[in-house]
C-alpha cells in the first residue's frame, strides 16, 4: 500500500508538471517519466536525485526571472514619476 501511494504522489507531481505548460517544465516532466522506469521496486531520492536538482534549478531560474521582472516594472515607474505625462 506504501508503494502504490508513493507511486499516486509521484505521478500527481509529474502531472502537475505537465499541465503548466512551460517548455522547462515540460522537460523536468520528461525526465520524471525516464526516471520513473528506474524505480523499479526502489522508490528513493537516489533514484530520483537528477529530478531534485533540476527542479532546484528550475526554482532559481524562475526567481531570477521574476526578480528581474520586478527590477524593470519599478525602473520603469520611476521614469513614469520623474518625467510626467503633458
């Protein structure tokens, strides 16, 4: 029963992987799948240790992007305030 619910969690990670639709995402999703051939009988972060590290990458990657997001939308609003529409 412990297996079969790891298996019901793995697979919900992975769907959610695949519904956001990010091309990034949708890799990690993929190498979820290949991985998931190499369980086997052995559900353990040893097996699955390249998906971690890609999603902490893919987690980096995303909050470098916001942040620079953040970065221009606030210079941007600067210049809005310091020279003003006429």
């Amino acid at each position: 029963m412990c297996a079969a619910l790891l298996m019901a969690i793995w697979v919900s990670i992975l769907a959610r992987f695949d519904l956001r639709g990010d091309p990034a995402r949708l890799i990690l999703c993929t190498v979820g799948m290949i991985l998931t051939f190499n369980m086997g009988r052995d559900i353990t972060l040893f097996v699955l240790y390249p998906f971690v590290f890609g999603f902490m990458l893919l987690l980096a990657f995303e909050w470098q992007q916001k942040k620079k997001i953040a970065q221009n939308v606030s210079a941007s609003r600067q210049r809005k305030r310091t020279f003003p529409a006429r």
